[in-house]
C-alpha cells in the first residue's frame, strides 16, 4: 500500500561519534592480522557493531490508511507496526527529548511524538514534520493533542 505520509530522520552525529571507535578497530584488525595475530574474535565483535550503528542511524516514519510504520535504517532492530485502529490518543510535544514512550526511539529532531495504544506499549519517536504528521494522523481519524502549524 502506498503511504499517504513518509519522513526520515537522520542522525549523523551517531556515526561521528561512533568513526574513532571504526577507525580504532579497524586498525587493532590490521595491526593484529599483520602481527600474525587470529583477528577472528575480533571480527566476530567488529562486523555486529558495525550493522548495529549503521542500521540505527535512521529511522523512517510512514503512515498508510491502515498502520504507523516505524522502521531503522535496515529494519533489522528498529522495528514498530501500529495499526490506527489500536491508537488510543497521539501526543505531539515540541523538542526531541519531551516525551518518552515504553519504547522510543530517540533522534535529534524538533518534536517528539507519543502515541498511546489502546492495548501493548505506548511507542515515541521524534520527527521534523509535526504539523504535516498531526494533519495526516487527524484526516484518518486518529485523535491528536499538539503538533505545529
């Protein structure tokens, strides 16, 4: 099915932190290998953490007449399908860091969105968009309390 709303928020700042750590095991790898070293450990540790950091360091928002998608990078962690008939009530407060759902998914960003389910979790992420995400999410009939012009 075709979404009716798509955002991705990104977070580089993940990765920049994250490059020293790279570049640090990387070396470790070639320096050990070179040395004659078994790097097989070490790449057993480095290769995860690689997918992990890369498939976190995105998170796609997409809503369609019937669910809430939120999906990483890859897909592979970050995963949440909220059918809209199950939304109890959807919060949109202003700042990244202004609400905390029992999962949540946190990127820098300018709102933050909760959404309480009528049964299960309440889930919480972030988006730049709030004002198209609250007009999109009360056009299919999902109550929503903020969101920006």
């Amino acid at each position: 099915m075709m979404p009716i709303y798509s955002e991705t928020v990104m977070s580089w700042k993940m990765l920049l932190i994250m490059l020293p750590a790279f570049i640090s095991m990387a070396l470790g790898i070639g320096a050990s290998y070179l040395t004659g070293e078994d790097v097989t450990p070490l790449l057993v540790i480095f290769l995860p953490v690689m997918v992990i950091v890369l498939d976190m360091m995105q998170l796609r928002i997409e809503i369609d007449e019937e669910k809430l998608k939120i999906r990483s990078a890859l897909g592979l962690l970050g995963r949440k399908t909220i059918r809209l008939d199950e939304i109890k009530l959807v919060r949109i407060s202003k700042g990244w860091m202004s609400c905390s759902g029992m999962i949540h998914y946190t990127y820098p960003g300018k709102a933050c969105v909760l959404v309480e389910r009528t049964r299960g979790w309440s889930v919480s992420f972030t988006t730049n968009r709030p004002g198209e995400l609250a007009k999109t999410l009360r056009t299919l009939g999902v109550p929503v309390v903020g969101g920006f012009p």
